[in-house]
C-alpha cells in the first residue's frame, strides 16, 4: 500500500518537476564565433544598477552596465553605459551588482536583450572566452 501510495504521489509530482525543467532548458551553446557573429551587442560591463520590473518594457529586468570594453555594438552606441534587458521569469540570468561580465545581446540601442541561454559568463571565470573574443576586438 505505501510503495502504490508513493508510485501515486511521484506520478503526479513529476510531470511538474519535468515541465518546470524544460522552461529553463537551452539548446546546444553555439561556439564564441558564432555566438560573437550573431550578436548585437558584445561587451565586457560592471552591472551598475538592477530594475527588476522595468517600466520601459513588461516583464522584463533592466540591467544597467558600465561599459569597460566594447567589444561589438551599433554605431549609434556612443555612450559609457547600456541597458540590457532579461525576461522575468525563473529562467532569468542572475546578474549582480558590482561584478562584471562577459554579455552577448541581441536587438538595438533602444532595446538590447539577452537570457540565460546565451553566452553570457560572469567574468572572473572566462579566461577562455575572453582569449577567444581578442580576435575579434576592433
């Protein structure tokens, strides 16, 4: 009776655990060249301020980064700081205040965006990915 009891219990738990997984699964991560090509905005940035609940955009976070290397951007980028927005929901990155990181964007100066499954890496542990971006540095 308690092993039906238990089957019963993990047979409906799991197809949540299971659905919730998938929400934060990513596709295979492209390589630093490709990743590098299909981004608007490469960058190397301190976060300077969190929004969590932007009102500039629904449902996203507003990151704001002091640029320390730019790395690939628009022209019309002339500035020492970016917002970057994530979606809000489980799967966000987690960017801290104060630390710097590696992010690799994608739209436009009015709305660049990025998520968990882009290349983006905390920067004290991308010694690889940063000898990577050198050729490409401008």
């Amino acid at each position: 009776m308690k092993f039906l009891f238990s089957l019963l219990f993990l047979s409906l738990f799991l197809p949540f655990q299971t659905l919730s997984a998938a929400e934060c699964s990513c596709p295979p991560m492209e390589n630093t060249e490709t990743s590098f090509r299909n981004s608007d905005l490469v960058m190397i940035g301190t976060v300077n301020d969190v929004v969590v609940n932007s009102t500039f955009k629904s449902g996203y976070s507003e990151i704001t980064f002091d640029i320390r290397k730019l790395l690939k951007a628009d022209n019309e980028l002339q500035s020492s700081q970016v917002v970057v927005y994530v979606p809000n929901n489980e799967c966000k990155p987690d960017f801290q205040h104060g630390f710097d990181y590696i992010i690799y964007a994608k739209g436009n100066i009015l709305f660049y965006q990025t998520n968990i499954c882009a290349r983006n890496k905390f920067f004290d542990n991308a010694y690889d990915e940063i000898e990577k971006l050198k050729k490409f540095d401008k």
